[in-house]
C-alpha cells in the first residue's frame, strides 16, 4: 500500500488508531499543562528563576536514567500496558503534589521529591505510543501518522498553556493540579483499548540485561547515536524556552496577568506548530527526513535570536511561532526516520533509550536556562540559538543516509 494512497481521514479510520490519537492527546495535554503550572507555581511561591529551572529539570531527569529498563518492560509485558501503568501513577503523583500544596507542606525539598517520582515513569507512555503506531498503520504511511502524532503537541500547546496559565493564575496551584489528575485519568480510558502483548521474539532473560543491551545497541547504532546528539541539543534550545518565556513574560505584565499572556505565547507556538506538521505530512519526506531537518533547525536558531529576545512582546510572539511552525518538519523527520530503521523486535527498548537519549537535552536547558536568566536574558537566549545550530550540524554530520543504514 503506497503513503499517497492513505488520506489523513483514511488513516484515523484505522482500527485503533482514533482511540490511541485521542489518549496521545490527552495524556500529552496534562503532561504539558503540568510542565507550564509546576514552573508558574514556583515561581509564583519561591520567585527563583533559579529553583524554578531546577525543578523542571527534576520533571525530566530521572525518567531519561530510568529508560532502558523501561524500554526492556514495554518489549516484554506489551506497550499498552506499560502506557497505562505510566498515566495512573501520573495521575495519582498529580493529585498527592494538588494535596501537598493545599496542606501547605510542599516545600522545595517536598517539591523536588514528587516531582522526581513524576517523571520516573515518564518513559513507558512516551515511548509506549510511538511503540504501538507502527504497529497500527502500514509502514510507507509513517510520515502521515507521525505527522498526525506531532500534531497532537500543537493541538496541546494550543490548549495546555493557557489553560495551565488561566488555572494557575485565576484559580491557584491546587485546582490546576487537579484538574492534570483528571485529565491524565481520561486518557487511561482512550489507550486500553489497543491492544499489544509485546515482542514474540523477545527471550525472557534478565531485565537488566536487556535494557544494557538496549543501551549497547542504541550506542553503537550510527543513526540512534547521531540523533540523540543532534535532537537533543535541538531541545536544550526548547529547556530555555520553558524558563524563558514564562520569566521575560512577567517583566512586562503585573503579577495575576503575566501567567494566562504567558500561556496564549506558547498557544501561539502550538497553532504554528499544528500547520507545520500537516505541511510535514504531505512533503513525503519519507527517506528525505535530514535534508529537511537540518534546514528547520537552522532557522531556528535565527527564531530564537534575534527575533525573540530582541523585539519584546511582540518579538516573542513572532519568534515562538516560528519556532512552532519549525518544528513540524524535525519532529516528523526524527520519528519516521528512526522508526522506518529500527527492528521491530528491539522496538520498545530502542525508543525508550533513544528517545530519552533525545530528550536528554529539555532538563539540560532548563537548568542552564534558569542559571543564565539570573544573569542575563538576553544570555539565554543566545544560548538556545546557538544549541539549535550546533543540532543542525550534528544532524547533517553524524546521521548516516539510507546507503549506510546502521
């Protein structure tokens, strides 16, 4: 079956793909809404750009450590489960920190400890629903459904950020809390009904040993090696941001107002980030995916500065759009591209690891960013168009093309 033959509609109308779109959403909706509150809430409570990054650097750490023994359990025990496993403890961690903060016991310590308890499951649901979509549609038809799976992050920054912001900011920290718990509880109901025993193939050994493996085959794999280098620095630059925005946003507008205009700028980049997905679908970059790539993260380097940080609010606006609508082709590039080259039977441990391996670079910014906007914003954000260059050339340099599979 040819890609060009399977419309967006028609795709959606595959048996369980709707029903896993729709938990993608969902649960990438809270996780989102809980990135943007848990920095507001700190800032708001401790006023420490510093704390602030550190804590959103907690939300992402220990579950990059945790990956490949999570990978290990999503080829044994199946996908579907492991997803689930991840939303109700998220849902329940979600709900204790809602308890913590309404007690008045949720101190930095405090914080720290249920935030890093968050994340450590983190891995089995983002790696668990990119395990089970190749499974779900024809593989010439990737690029579509990977461009239908980045568009779930549009549809979320559109709606995540300010309605987080809007929570937060008109209602407090508890009720935006809850309000995560009970949408992290909805997309339990989306994603049981895939179903997904894991790998025939997968020998019942040690479950250390095959998560090293998993790490083992990932390093020594050119392509999953050259991507976890270029993607990640690609989102050391989107670490800053986290912190960036949220910081630059509450120097132009009074307190109660900066957290609901912070979150329309990150609507703003999920509008654009939607279009730039769909378009990414229909460039058939099905075994073209770096050639585009490597372009989208050079422009935005030139998005994050000088546009953002040099034209105040409006610059931010302008700029996070761009960034969005940038993203689109590398989101959907990365995904087919490592997907398509991946076997099948390594497939939960090889994107657990080497998404975490991705993503190493988020905790990396918000850290660096927190740091650098103590000293100086305009710092940050020469330091988030310098990373996404540095991503371009990673990219282009050390990601081998179809001639060269491994």
């Amino acid at each position: 079956m040819q890609a060009e033959t399977i419309s967006y509609a028609r795709l959606i109308r595959l048996p369980n793909v709707l029903a896993l779109l729709a938990s993608i959403c969902l649960s990438r909706l809270a996780s989102r809404m809980f990135s943007v509150v848990i920095v507001l809430h700190t800032l708001t409570a401790f006023g420490s750009p510093v704390l602030a990054g550190w804590v959103a650097f907690a939300a992402e750490a220990p579950g990059l450590l945790v990956s490949p023994l999570a990978g290990a359990l999503l080829d044994r025990a199946g996908a579907a489960r492991g997803v689930i496993a991840d939303l109700v403890f998220s849902a329940a961690l979600t709900l204790v920190l809602a308890i913590a903060i309404a007690v008045h016991h949720a101190s930095p310590p405090v914080l720290f400890l249920l935030v890093t308890a968050y994340a450590v499951t983190n891995p089995l649901s983002v790696a668990g629903v990119r395990v089970l979509l190749p499974r779900l549609v024809p593989a010439p038809a990737l690029d579509r459904a990977n461009a239908l799976d980045t568009s779930m992050h549009a549809v979320v920054d559109v709606t995540g950020p300010p309605l987080a912001g809007a929570l937060i900011g008109l209602a407090g920290a508890v009720p935006a809390f809850v309000a995560i718990a009970v949408t992290y509880a909805a997309s339990v109901l989306c994603v049981a009904r895939p179903r997904d025993r894991g790998s025939a193939n997968v020998t019942r050994g040690n479950l250390a040993r095959e998560a090293w493996e998993g790490v083992v085959y990932v390093a020594r794999t050119p392509l999953l090696r050259g991507l976890a280098i270029g993607y990640s620095l690609s989102n050391v630059t989107w670490g800053i941001l986290v912190v960036a925005v949220p910081v630059v946003t509450a120097q132009y507008f009074a307190a109660g107002t900066w957290q609901p205009v912070a979150g329309m700028l990150w609507a703003g980049m999920g509008i654009a980030g939607g279009i730039g997905a769909l378009v990414s679908g229909r460039l058939r970059m099905y075994g073209r995916e770096v050639k585009l790539m490597v372009p989208c993260m050079m422009a935005t380097a030139v998005a994050v500065w000088p546009i953002t940080a040099s034209l105040g609010v409006p610059g931010l606006a302008i700029g996070l759009a761009l960034v969005g609508l940038l993203a689109g082709p590398i989101d959907v590039g990365l995904l087919t591209l490592r997907q398509r080259r991946t076997d099948p039977d390594r497939l939960g441990r090889v994107l657990a690891i080497s998404i975490s391996a991705n993503m190493a670079g988020l905790p990396i910014g918000t850290a660096l960013g927190g740091m650098l906007l103590a000293w100086s914003p305009s710092a940050a954000f020469v330091a988030a168009a310098l990373a996404s260059l540095l991503a371009a050339l990673a990219t282009w340099w050390l990601i081998p093309g179809d001639d060269r599979r491994v």
